[in-house]
C-alpha cells in the first residue's frame, strides 16, 4: 500500500529569483528515480508537499504544465521557515514531494470555452501553468479565446517576464498584464486587477473564469465579475489555506465541510457561495 | 448473537492467558487518575471505574509518532519509513462510548481514496473488549449521539458486569474467534434475563437526551449568528477537550533534526490553538476563540454528517468533566438549539 507520507526525492535543476525585492523564486526540479516520474501525472490547478528534511513541508501549487515532461516548477515566497530552505537550496540539491494533491482545474468542463485567467500577484503560478497547458499545441485547439489579466503590485514584482513577453507576441492569446503604481520603465497598463477586468468586453456566455490572487483582489474582483454577466458557475477560484497532511486528515484546511486539500483547493463561486465565510 | 458467561474472579486468569498472546491495554490507575495502558500482567486492572481520563485513541494515533527517520551523509540522505510490525493487540475495559470513537476514526483514516497507513497498522490489530456502562456519570450523554451505556458499536466483545459475572456479548467474527479459543460456557437463560434487568436499570439511570433534532440544519444556518460570541465568553483556547476527546484527531507534522539525523514527527494538534490556522502571510482564518470553538462545534455536530455520515461526539463526557472553566457542551449545543428556534440569532 502507498504511504501518503512518504515524499518522493527530487533533483533541484534551477532556482531562479524572480521578483525585484528577490522574496519569490522559481524552483525547478527533475526526478531522482525513473519509476516516480512513470508514475507522476497530474492537472493544472493541483499542488503538493514540499520539503526539506529537517525544515518540515509547505504546499505549493504547481506552476509548470503536465505537458512539459523532465521538470516541475514551484514559484515560492519566502515567507518561512520552510520557505526560506527552499530559497536556499542550489542546483543538485535533494528536495523531498509528496503529491499531486488535490483537485485541479476542471479541464474537460473548461473544454471548448472560452477562458478568462486572472491572476494576482504570486496567486499566478498555477494559471501560468493552466495557461501554458492550453496554449501547447496540442490543446490549444480545445479551447476558445483566452484573455489573461495579471496584475502585481509594481513592475518589479511580476512573475516570468520573458514568458509575459513571448505571450504578448501570440495572436492566440489576449494578455493585459498591469500594475497597481508603474516606475519611470513601466510602459504597460496602470491600474489594480478588478478596475482592468472592468474595461474588458467578455462574451460572457461561453465564458468561464479562474480567478487566482490575494484576497483584496478576489473581494473586489468578484462583483465585477457578476456585472460582465459571469455567472457563479461560471467563475472557479483557487484557494490557499494553512495545511499539513494534504489528504484531508490533520484537520486544518476546512471551510465549512469541504476541505481546502481535497475538494479544493479549486472551487466554483457558486460552491462557495454555499459554504461559510471563513477563508 | 451469542452470549458467555465468565466469573469476576476468573477475569484476572483471563487476562493473564491473554496476555501470553496478545498486547494488552486496560484500565489501570496512575498519578492518581485512571488511563489506558499496556500491561504485562492483571495486576492493577480495574474494571470498577466510570471512566478513564485520557481517551485510548492514542492506541491507533498516539500523541507523537515517527512517520518517516532519515540520515544525511556526504552527498546521500537516506530515509526510512517507520511501520514496525505490531503485535495482535486487546483493549480491554474501554466504554462503549470509546468503542464507538474507534469506528468514526476509521471513517476519518481509513477512506479509499487516501488511505493512512500508519493508522491502519495500528489498527489492524486492535480488538474491543469492551465493559458496558451500569454507573453512567452526570456527564455521559452517548445516547444523544446514538451510542449508548450498552452500545455494541465498535466492540469485538461487550461485557456486561451482573453481580459475580460477566455476560460476554459476542459482536463480531473476531470476538468470535477469540471467545471459541477461549472455551467460554454459554450464558444461560436467568443470566440473560439479569443482564437485561442490568442494562435497563442502567439505561434509566442516563440523563435524557438532550432534545435536538435537525441539530444540523440549524447549525448551518447559525454560523454567522451572534450567540457564538457570547457562549464562548469564557473559553480559554486551552485545548484540552480536543486532547481528551476519544474523536478528535486533528494533527501537525513536524521535523525534528540534529546532528544530521533527524525525524518527520506526527504529534496532536487541536483546532482550539491560534496557530492552528494561521497561514505564513499572518492571516489567520479563525482568528479568535469564538471561532476556533465555533469549528470545533461545527466540525463535529455538522461538517462529520456530510463527510462521514456520523457524528463526531460519542458523548464522553470528557470535555465536560475536564473543561478548566466548565464550558459544557450539552449547554452549549442547548442554548444554540433554542436560540436558533426562536430567531435569536
């Protein structure tokens, strides 16, 4: 029987500073052992444990898609402990992972809609990976329009700059990436998330959303949401919650009866609407 | 069902022929208060208690447990997972109220789809042998949560204490299989109708069950409402009826290192501590004891129906019996009932 527990040993093959402020960077990591990665598949949207011996485990969503083979990436703050160990760690370093856990996107209801992605901050890790799963060439064709609003806190702070980049020359893709205060370089939109999705005309019939990012962000996101005519089902958000086990036992990661590890951490608005306020 | 007989003197020969084969924990007292614990003979065992103060969970999920130990090297680290072999083990005297815990813990640990290995290692090898309830205390209220002072519920075995005997009620296979190695005799006819007399006299002694129907539905619909505030006044986050509590099971896992050589530790949390839920940001979803007692409640009188279809409370009475400020939670369910019936939330 598998043990849930036990974390599979991983290889670090980069580990690269992101942000200007240098608190967020991307980990990429292989597999140690063949047979883990046979075995290791996995949906946008999932996440998993992390960890470094001695330091203990923290969840991170996955922010590479499932269609590139050989590595993971997890774009990480430095917010703690474990955090801070994963930040330290060099290429060819040993990184322990347990997953993938929990639910994902839900990628065949998404099928042959067009998508909404908006993204937050760090929040924009595991859409960068949705987004990237959909544009490979052998999905893209199942999907409609994809529009794309990410936005950081300043220039500095946004996350995978030259992908951004090779994004923005794509016709298949509409990307309006903005920031809440420009600096003297900042050429693109100024603005916070929720007042650039406003601007947006969304077909919002065959529309569906995912929503990923802080949760000043969410709160004021959400009603613009409902005036474009997105409907409750039709708008999914990724949630963040303090876990330990990841496989709905250790007690902490509930909202109401759903548990942010299991059921989650991908939920519909209209899911959450039926659940407590207590995220 | 079958039905044995054994005498009350016979119980320590019983005991000691069990203890050849089998681990056993039972009811022994220590620093004054009476526990679970493994014993290597009869002596000390006490079958008349009301009941222990710590729940014998910690037989299937002890209060630290090494999940995995490791060692680094120069350039290797190598990791070991800790699932020793356990030996056939016998809970002897726990309440039906504890039996019934271990059923709910297998809902919670031994789902398919994510299975606890650890847990069921342990598990595996427990059999119930179980004492009903003739002295329920002011605090016990397992019939409220569908157990009862007789429950059979959980247990391989039940014994039922009628004066200079025990009736043995046979429950499961196992049970069965023990009792036949045992070579039991068979209760006869004026035993059976005085373990009845026993169990409805016993019966009649438990405070009524607390009237609370549709509990969670009400519930659900209470959690913004402002009695929470109110009734959890005097809670002071202390956590103790979560320790003491036969089906609380929340936990944290923790590293442990020196020297290079180190252990990934599962150890007893409790949703009633600030940090429980505290995410590295600082934000904090359950921020004060309303509603950290709030989940607690919840979890166990809703959240468990909809997961497990069962209550997650067997009506101990522990957390009455040992609360440091007597926050009781009959009064707590009660005052929320009737408030939510007349609106005042």
């Amino acid at each position: 029987m598998k043990n849930p527990y036990l974390p599979t040993p991983m290889k670090v093959e980069k580990n690269v500073i992101e942000t200007g402020d240098r608190n967020i960077k991307t980990l990429t990591l292989s597999f140690l052992n063949n047979k883990d990665e046979e075995i290791f598949n996995f949906i946008p949207g999932q996440f998993v444990e992390l960890s470094v011996l001695g330091a203990g485990e923290a969840p991170f969503g996955i922010a590479s898609s499932p269609m590139e083979k050989k590595h993971i990436d997890f774009t990480i703050s430095k917010v703690g402990l474990v955090t801070a160990q994963l930040h330290n760690l060099e290429p060819g370093d040993t990184v322990g992972m347990r997953g993938p856990l929990g639910n994902g996107y839900p990628i065949e209801l998404l099928r042959n809609k067009n998508i909404f992605i908006i993204g937050g901050g760090f929040g924009f890790s595991t859409l960068r990976a949705f987004t990237n799963f959909m544009l490979h060439p052998d999905n893209r064709k199942h999907y409609g329009d994809i529009t794309v609003v990410y936005g950081a806190r300043n220039p500095g702070l946004l996350l995978y700059k030259n992908e951004l980049s090779e994004w923005e020359q794509r016709n298949d893709i509409q990307l309006h990436v903005t920031v809440d205060k420009g600096d003297e370089s900042w050429k693109g939109k100024t603005g916070v998330v929720p007042v650039i999705v406003k601007e947006l005309s969304i077909d919002a019939e065959n529309t569906t959303t995912l929503v990923c990012g802080p949760p000043v962000m969410i709160k004021f996101t959400l009603p613009v949401l409902a005036e474009l005519g997105l409907a409750p089902q039709q708008t999914y958000l990724s949630l963040e919650m303090k876990m330990k086990c990841g496989i709905g036992k250790c007690g902490r990661c509930n909202i109401g009866s759903k548990y942010v590890c299991t059921d989650g951490p991908v939920f519909s608005l209209a899911q959450l609407n039926k659940l407590p306020q207590e995220y | 069902m079958d039905y044995k007989t054994i005498k009350k003197s016979e119980i320590t020969e019983f005991l000691d022929n069990l203890i050849k084969e089998y681990e056993i924990a039972a009811p022994i007292e220590k620093d004054d208060i009476v526990v679970f614990d493994k014993i290597k003979s009869s002596n000390g065992v006490i079958l008349e208690y009301s009941n222990s103060v710590k729940s014998p969970k910690k037989f299937v999920i002890p209060q630290f447990e090494t999940l995995i130990s490791y060692n680094t090297n120069e350039d290797t680290t190598n990791v070991k997972e800790h699932l020793d072999e356990q030996k056939q083990f016998i809970l002897f005297g726990a309440r039906p109220c504890d039996a019934r815990s271990f059923l709910f813990l297998d809902k919670v640990f031994s789902d398919e789809k994510n299975r606890d290995i650890y847990y069921k290692n342990r598990r595996d090898v427990v059999l119930i042998i179980s004492l009903g309830c003739t002295q329920p205390q002011e605090t016990c209220f397992c019939t409220t949560t569908g157990g009862g002072p007789f429950s059979s519920e959980g247990s391989d075995l039940l014994l039922v204490d009628i004066g200079d005997d025990y009736i043995i009620q046979v429950i499961t296979d196992k049970g069965a299989e023990l009792v036949k190695k045992l070579g039991l005799k068979n209760a006869q006819k004026d035993e059976l109708a005085e373990m009845d007399r026993v169990i409805k006299k016993s019966e009649a002694k438990i405070e009524p069950d607390l009237e609370l129907n549709n509990l969670k539905d009400k519930l659900d619909n209470s959690f913004d409402g402002s009695d929470w505030e109110t009734l959890t006044e005097k809670c002071l986050s202390c956590g103790v009826c979560t320790y003491l509590c036969p089906t609380c099971h929340c936990f944290d896992i923790v590293d442990e290192e020196k020297n290079r050589k180190g252990e990934r530790i599962r150890i007893w949390d409790s949703c009633q501590f600030p940090h429980f839920t505290m995410q590295a940001s600082g934000f904090n979803p359950r921020p004060t004891y309303k509603e950290r007692y709030r989940q607690r409640i919840m979890h166990k009188f809703s959240y468990c129906i909809d997961n497990y279809n069962m209550v997650g409370c067997v009506g101990c009475g522990r957390c009455i019996s040992e609360c440091p400020v007597n926050l009781d939670i009959r009064q707590v369910l009660t005052s929320l009932y009737y408030s939510m019936l007349s609106g005042r939330t």
